[in-house]
C-alpha cells in the first residue's frame, strides 16, 4: 500500500498547486451572468469593456437564477451582473410598492451594492403563446385566459414563485390554468411541439421571432418595469466602473433582441460583443472567440480539478470513518446514515444550500465541498461492509498472532478488504464525474459549462460538447480504475475470489 | 513432577445465559502436550480461546506463568504463545512466506537473514517444499496450508503451542501422517502443547495428559490409562469405549 499512498500525496500536491496558480492573480474582476442568453451577452459586453480598462476577467457565467448571483455578488465572489430593475425591486429588496431608482440604490447600498444606469430597454416578463394558436382561439390579452382554464402553461420555477409571478397574477386577472413549473430553454422546445400552449417569456427574447410566438398583451397593467442595469459591488475600483457605465443608455430593445438572436444564431456570445460594438461604438472589435480544442482543454481541465481534489479529500476522509463505522454501535449507523442522507438532497439544492455559507460562495470551492459531500457514501459503506466481512477466524488470527490492533488493521484488515474499498471509490470517482457537471451552474466551470450554455441556447450540439466528453471521461476512469485494481489488490485475493 | 505452565483459576464464561465454561480449575504442565477433549460444545475451544486472550473470563483468572493474563500483558504474553485453528486462519491476500514471517517482520528485532534462516528450519522441520512458499492460500492443499500455519505459529519460537482442531478438516490419510509428524515435532521442541481435537485415538496418541471435557466442565484430567482404567464416571468410559469400538470397526 505504501506505494499507492505515496502516488495520492503526489496527486493531492499537485492538485493543490494547480488551484492556488489559478486563483491567484493581482488585476483580477469577475463578471457574473444569469443562465439566459441576455445575461450571457450583456456579461460578454461588460467583460470586453473591463479587458479595454486593463483587467484581467474571469467570466463566471450561467451561474443560475437571481438568488444565487445576488448572494455571488454580496459575497465577493463576483463584483458585477447585469440584473432588471423589477428583478431588484420584487426579489432582492422585497418591496411590495413599485420604487423610484433613488430609493432602489440607497436600498441597495445597504448591502454595499450600486447600480449603474438603465441600459436603455425594458425586458419585462410577458407570456407567449403559437401565434397560430393564438389566432384560431382567439387570445390576444392575458384577461382573455379566463375563458381558457385548460390551457396548458409551462413556466419557470422563478417564474411561479416570484412576488410578480403567476399567483398575483392569475389572482389580479382571475385565472383558473393549473401550469406546471420546466427549465426555460425546454419550455420553447415544448411549446413549439404542441406540448404546452403557453409559457413566461421576456420581452427581448430572439426566440419570440425564431419560433414565430405571439405576446399576450399585459391590458392589467400587471407586470412591473425590467429596465437593464448593471449591479456592482460599492468597493469596485472606479476605473472599473466608469467602464461599465460606458454601457448606459446604448442598448434599446430593438438592439437587444437583435444582439439576443445573433448571439442564438451563432452559438457564440462573442459575436453578439462584436455586434454591440460594430453598432454603438462604431468600430469594429476583434473578440477573440476561443477555438474548441482549446475550450474544451480548459473544461476538462477545470472538471479533473474539481473531481479530482473532491475526491482525494472525500477518501482521506471516509476511509477513517468507514473504519470506525465497521464496529458495531450506535455512532457507526450514524456515521453511515449522514453520507447517505446527504445523497438524497438533490445535487442543485445542495449547491444552492452551500452558496450562502460564508467561505463558499460562487466559487470551486463551493462545488468541490459539494462533490466531496456526494462522494463520501460509497466508500464509507464499502470500508464498513469489506472490514465487516472478514470472516471471524481470521480476524481472531490476526490478534492471536500477537499484532497490535493498529498493525492488524494495516497489516490484515484493510489489505483484505482492499478490493471492497476500491469497488466503493470506484462508483464515487463515476458519480462525481456526472455530477461534476453541475459546477458549472455556480460558475465553477468543467464540461457543464457548454451544457449550461447549450440549454440557455436550445443548442443541442453545444449540450454534447459538453455531454459526450462528461461521458467518456466516465469510461476512462471505469477502466482506470480496472488497470488500477491489478495493481492495488493483492494478486492472492484476486486468485481467491476467481476461484470462488 | 513439573511446574504449571498454564493454570486456569475457578475461571468462568458466560456469554449472557450461556454458561460456555462453568468454574473450572486446570494446570497445564510445562513441556507436556495436553490434549483437551470431548463433544461438541463441551468447551474445549472456550478454554483455549481463553488462553489466548481471544475471551476475556467472566470471573476467575488466567494465570500464565502464575501471573495472571490482562489487557496489560496480553500482548507479550500472544507472542510467546502459537496459535492455530482448523482451516489453518491463513491470511489470503499474503503468501505463505508472508503468513510466517508477517510477525517476525512487523516486530523488526530480526535481521532479514535470521528471518530467512529460521524460514528455511521451519521449512524442514514441518516438511513443506519451498517451491511453495511463494503460494497464497488458496492454492494450497488442506495438509500444506497446516503446516504453513503451524509454521506461521512457530515463527517467534514461543513457549506455548495452541491448537484447536488442527487436522479436523483433512482427509484420513493426510491427517494419519500428520499426526506422526506432529508427534515427533512436540517431542523434538518440548514445548509446552495444548491441542484440541475430539477423536480419542489422536489424543492417546499424541498426549502426555488428557483432559476429559462435557458441557462446560471438566470431567477428568490423566493419562488415557487413568482415564480407562480408573474412569471418574460412566461418561468417561462411555466416551472412551464408543471412540475405540469406533475404531474396532
């Protein structure tokens, strides 16, 4: 075992390395985005215009929905993102009356926030429904709905559960529709095919046009504002703000939605950048879009780090535990049941639950914690159950022998259950690769990054960017770890059970 | 007459309503083999289990040496004793060299030559071919992974040897030849022997001192003259005649 002790140190070294080079850096700014391709855009632009005033950017993109990039942002994790002022007055102040700007920044400068100036368009939420459908049944208004209880709606989780969401929406117009909640990118999908006939939208969105949607006109008066602004953190460098505010005043909706489509149309937010600036600046800017070796390097990259320092922490750390969980007693259900209770919370809840945790945040840290956490159960129950399954005349054997119960378990115990061990890390090295994939929703990175993007984009080609190389990156280490069994398990145990 | 080597002190093992061993008094002599006989469940295994530490008495005391076995000296004492069971407790994952030399390695008072060396006398005397020594357990017979047991036993040369049911598993023929040399071997080191075994004839055979054993207690303790000629009660001659005409068949 000695030598594969000394290769984990290795491993675990040089792991360390890699993470500390990457996060340290002097001229550094993060831009953060939500996960629709308006945010994609309007953080690419913001990115461009701080890498003009001489930063060094890292882009945390599609990192989820407003709570988890609000909480990035108070936190430190990023300094700036583009929000809506009806977004800032509903969810992150909470105000049930509709605010002027001056009460929305001295409100926000309680949490040591600023807003830039509005970019020049309002994206409100709308709903959209197939203008043929819309025709034949005669729906032009949201009040015309009421006489439609059993249309079917698919809407954003954010969506149904905003203060100006369906309930006081459906309460203001008096709807009867029972809509179910879907991710928003697979909501077009199924409109398009007839599997919803209505759905939440924002009124810039390109794929109003693309898939020729109709929007019901608001004739309530209900939804509020969504004017574009730039959230910063008040401790920004100046010089990085006047940069941003450079952006104020310059986007109207016509040219948001064309920078949306062209952003939809080639799968690349960065022609979207260069659009903005061939129209506002009047120049054209060379962007440089990555080539997709070398984004594709950088994602598996970034998804072996973050599986790889997860998981020799999750095995210097389950090992002892699966240890102590093989006697028996009440303390080894408990060491069994806590891993297995945290496999139950679904993986995206327990990232959120992680973010707000003071340390963690919208970084790799958070999502290694995260993968760390998944990755303990199987090799505690399978250090437990191999110690456990050592029948009892060996272990009387051992003791007999007149070793100490430190060499017993070094010397006999764990060499005979090595092959139960390895089984145990082997399906949480394989988990973690697939759930890895998550990271990329709190703006960690790794091969989920594309796969985010490609749902934001209704691109299924950049889904398998992402997809295909998660997938076999999971067979490599399937048969690494087959390679790896040769070379840990005694070859006596192996002949022992082939001969079973 | 010789000195006890092992004594057991109004010694009892209850596993909750078991009684597995009632209080029992017995002292094993110093260089002598002791056979420790009778049905199943007598309690034979028991008393060696205690011997080794394996079992901690519910009352009464252990004594090894006169003094008395804890979880002090427990340690000392294992290394000074060997130890070994029915299907020989090999460990798998090691070779048979490994089995032997994993104590005698781990304690790190022995150069590597006087291992090999003592190996090597090993070898010899228990008759197990080299060329096998390289072989894990489970490609070995039944009679070679004994004999590397009893090696493994015999690696820190102790003065006590346990064994419990060493031959049970093995064919007639094997277990025949075995016998003899076990004989000779406990003859040749003189050490002080007690094994377990529930066939009369091996323990004539075999034993200076035969300790008769039923339900947890002990029955009678001498030479299988004593135990023919002058059975304590009808169980012993019971036990004695149904082993031998078993023989006689």
């Amino acid at each position: 075992m000695n030598h594969v002790s000394r290769l984990t140190f290795y491993t675990l070294s040089a792991l360390l390395l890699i993470y500390i080079l990457s996060s340290a850096d002097a001229q550094k700014i993060s831009v953060g985005s939500k996960r629709f391709t308006e945010s994609y855009v309007l953080g690419e632009i913001a990115k461009k215009l701080l890498e003009d005033a001489g930063y060094h950017v890292e882009f945390k993109q599609g990192m989820g929905g407003t709570i988890i990039v609000w909480e990035a942002l108070k936190n430190g994790d990023i300094a700036l993102y583009p929000d809506y002022t009806g977004t800032i007055q509903e969810t992150i102040v909470k105000s049930a009356t509709p605010m002027t700007s001056e009460q929305m920044r001295s409100a926000l400068a309680e949490y040591g926030i600023g807003m830039a100036g509005e970019l020049g368009f309002n994206n409100t939420y709308a709903l959209a429904m197939r203008r043929g459908d819309s025709d034949s049944r005669n729906i032009h208004k949201i009040s015309d709905l009421r006489d439609h209880p059993n249309i079917k709606a698919g809407l954003t989780h954010e969506f149904l559960a905003r203060r100006d969401g369906w309930e006081p929406l459906s309460r203001r117009y008096g709807l009867q529709i029972k809509p179910r909640g879907m991710e928003h990118a697979l909501a077009y999908v199924a409109l398009n095919t007839g599997e919803i006939d209505l759905m939440d939208a924002y009124s810039t969105d390109a794929k109003l046009a693309e898939y020729d949607l109709t929007v019901l006109e608001d004739d309530l008066h209900f939804f509020p504002k969504y004017n574009a602004v730039f959230l910063y953190r008040l401790d920004t460098d100046q010089a990085a703000i006047d940069a941003i505010r450079k952006l104020d005043g310059t986007i109207d909706e016509g040219l948001m939605t064309r920078l949306n489509a062209e952003a939809e149309r080639t799968n690349n937010f960065t022609a979207a950048t260069s659009l903005y600036f061939s129209e506002v600046e009047n120049r054209a800017v060379e962007v440089v879009s990555q080539s997709f070796m070398s984004k594709l390097l950088r994602w598996t990259a970034r998804h072996l780090m973050l599986v790889g320092i997860s998981m020799v922490i999750a095995i210097v750390v389950s090992i002892p535990l699966g240890i102590r969980a093989s006697r028996p007693g009440i303390l080894s259900q408990i060491i069994i049941g806590i891993p297995g209770i945290m496999q139950t919370v679904p993986s995206l809840a327990l990232l959120a639950l992680l973010v707000p945790v003071p340390m963690l945040g919208i970084s790799p840290t958070t999502a290694i914690v995260a993968l760390f956490l998944y990755s303990l159960l199987p090799i505690v129950r399978n250090t437990a159950t191999g110690l456990q399954n050592i029948p009892t005349p060996l272990r009387e054997s051992a003791a007999a022998l007149g070793l100490e119960p430190a060499a017993q378990l070094t010397k006999v115990y764990l060499p005979m259950a090595s092959r139960t061990i390895l089984a145990g890390i082997k399906t949480s090295v394989i988990i973690n690769v697939g759930t890895a994939t998550l990271a990329a929703l709190i703006g960690a990175g790794g091969l989920g990054e594309p796969i985010i993007s490609g749902l934001a984009l209704d691109n299924t080609e950049v889904i398998l960017q992402g997809a295909v190389p998660a997938a076999l990156l999971a067979i490599l280490v399937q048969v690494c770890f087959d390679g790896l069994e040769r070379l840990i398990i005694p070859r006596g145990l192996r002949l022992a059970a082939a001969s079973q | 007459m010789n000195e006890s080597k092992i004594a057991l002190k109004d010694v009892e093992m209850r596993f909750g309503d078991v009684v597995a061993l009632h209080s029992t008094n017995l002292q094993i002599a110093t260089g002598q083999t002791t056979v420790l006989i009778g049905p199943s469940g007598c309690g034979k295994s028991t008393v060696l289990r205690l011997i080794i530490g394996l079992l901690t008495p519910t009352s009464g005391a252990v004594e090894f040496e006169g003094e008395p076995i804890s979880q002090n000296n427990i340690l000392t004492l294992r290394r000074r004793m060997g130890y070994v069971i029915q299907d020989g407790g090999l460990f798998p994952h090691l070779t048979a060299a490994q089995n032997v030399t994993l104590i005698a390695k781990h304690l790190q008072t022995f150069q590597e030559d006087e291992i090999q060396a003592k190996l090597d006398e090993l070898c010899e005397m228990t008759r197990f071919p080299k060329e096998g020594l390289a072989r894990y357990a489970v490609e070995l017979s039944g009679g070679q992974r004994q004999r590397v047991s009893l090696m493994r036993a015999l690696a820190l040369d102790p003065d006590v040897l346990l064994l419990d049911e060493p031959l049970g598993a093995l064919d007639p023929m094997v277990r025949a030849s075995l016998q003899t040399e076990l004989k000779e071997i406990f003859n040749r080191l003189g050490k002080t022997v007690i094994i377990v075994t529930h066939d009369m004839a091996e323990a004539g055979y075999i034993g200076n001192s035969i300790v008769l054993m039923r339900e947890g207690r002990v029955v009678q303790q001498g030479t299988l003259d004593d135990l023919r000629e002058q059975p304590a009660d009808k169980f012993v001659s019971e036990f004695i005649t149904a082993q031998r005409s078993l023989v006689q068949l």
